[in-house]
C-alpha cells in the first residue's frame, strides 16, 4: 500500500507569518502609512510581537481542548516570528527612530516604563530564541530547556503591560489582549490544581 504524502504547509505558514513584514515594507516605499510612517511601522511590528506571542501560547490549549495535535508542529515558527516582529521593533526604534541617540535612548528607558518593560521582554526573548532548535533541547537538557523557556509567560505579561502603558486614551485592544493572555495563562494554572482530578471523578 502507497502512502499519501503529506501536503507541505510549512511555507506556506511561514510565507503567512512573513506577510505583515512584507506589508509593512510596501506601505513604507508606496506611502500608505499616513504622515509618520515610522511611528506606523513601530506599532504595527510591537502588535505583531504580541500577536505572534499569544498566537505561540495558544497552541497548547488548542491541541488540549480541540484535539488538533497537528498545531504543535508551528510552534516553534510562530515563537521565532514573535521574536522577530519583537527584535525588529525594538532595532526601528533604536536605529531609525532616535537614530541610534544612546542618550536619549537611556533617558526614555528611564523615564517611561513602558520603554523599560518593553525592551526587557524583547531582551528576554533573546535566549529563548537561540535555545529554539532541537540541537539545543539535547544540549540543555529537557528539564532545564523547559524551565528557561517558561519565561515565555512573564515575557507576554510585560508585552500585554508595556502595550496598556503604551496607549493613551483607547485602551479596549490591550485588555482585549490582556483578557486572552488570563485566559492562556488560567487554562494552564486549572490543569495544575490538585483537585481537578477529584471534582472530575466526583
């Protein structure tokens, strides 16, 4: 009996988590990011970052509660493109933003906290994106690798934090954030109680 083969859908993943870039890029070079398109393309890459985290945090439950097992092979695509939407952030803001003004970059990371949040996030995610291939689960260990990459969960804290503090008037899409990262977050803490097992069988 011949064996089907399986429909490559990684590009096409990646070709899908690649496109807000690639959209970014055009309305940069076609001017349809209005008057201030850097300030356009920071948001758009910070919420993207966000996205891309929660995005990574709901595969789990998603294969838990629907039974798609199939998700959990994207994990680690949808992690390295929150880092990458994160990492391009932050490099906008540094290098083309303040033009690389240490000073004043120091002066914002003083004095505005979402600054200060936002890019201890974005640095946190360094080791979890160098850690991602399998080469290093063998090399780290299983439990330590899990242990490191728990910092997923205070990282997506600080970028639903650092997007509140960020917004100044309108403050519905953060808590609309916010709301699913309790809920990503709760699914996880309610596998973890010890009396699940009892009110179940109860």
């Amino acid at each position: 009996m011949v064996k089907k083969k399986k429909f490559p859908y990684k590009p096409f993943v990646f070709v899908a988590c690649l496109l807000p870039a690639c959209w970014l890029v055009y309305g940069v070079f076609t001017g349809l990011l209005g008057a201030n398109p850097i300030e356009a393309v920071l948001r758009d890459l910070g919420d993207w970052a966000l996205r891309f985290l929660l995005l990574g945090l709901a595969i789990s439950p998603i294969r838990r509660i629907i039974g798609w097992a199939w998700v959990m092979r994207y994990r680690r695509m949808i992690g390295l493109f929150a880092f990458f939407y994160a990492f391009m952030h932050l490099s906008i803001y540094i290098g083309v933003d303040q033009f690389f003004d240490w000073p004043t970059i120091w002066k914002d990371i003083v004095k505005r906290p979402y600054i200060t949040i936002g890019m201890a996030a974005v640095l946190a995610l360094v080791p979890l994106a160098v850690t991602s291939p399998k080469t290093m689960v063998r090399k780290l260990g299983g439990a330590r690798w899990k242990a490191l990459h728990k910092l997923v969960y205070p990282i997506a804290i600080a970028g639903v934090v650092h997007f509140f503090l960020l917004v100044k008037a309108d403050i519905r899409e953060p808590l609309i954030y916010g709301a699913i990262l309790a809920f990503l977050l709760g699914e996880r803490l309610y596998r973890r109680l010890p009396t699940r097992g009892f009110a179940r069988s109860s």
